[in-house]
C-alpha cells in the first residue's frame, strides 16, 4: 500500500489528525508525513491546519471514496 493510501486510509473517517498521530501510526518520519498532507491539500483531497499541526479529509472527497470502495 503506498504511503498516501495508508493516510487516506486513516482519514477516511473524516476526523482531524495531527501530524504526531499519523507519524507515529504509519511509522514515518514527520518530513514524509507533511509533505503527503500539503499533497493531499494542494489537490483538495484534505485540509491541513497548518498551526494546529492538523489534516482532515475534504468532506466530497471523502464522499468519492466511499462511493468508490464499495
């Protein structure tokens, strides 16, 4: 599974993450971490707050994945 597929793994339930939580659970270190949430943000697939050191899945795009996986 790639690396962006496990975060969107864990933010599929629409929930805010910190970065810590999502370094420790994935096991990657908080450069690799970042830069996959400014991705995910960029392209609108998630929000980041930047100075609370968070990211969410975008709401439609959550949407499409369910939709998607099912």
């Amino acid at each position: 599974m790639s690396k962006i597929a496990m975060v969107l793994d864990i933010l599929s339930d629409g929930k805010w993450h910190g970065i810590d939580e999502l370094q420790q659970r994935l096991e990657l270190d908080e450069y690799e971490v970042q830069e996959i949430a400014a991705f995910l943000s960029k392209y609108d697939f998630a929000k980041s707050d930047e100075e609370n050191r968070k990211v969410r899945i975008n709401r439609d795009f959550q949407k499409f994945l369910a939709q998607t996986l099912t």
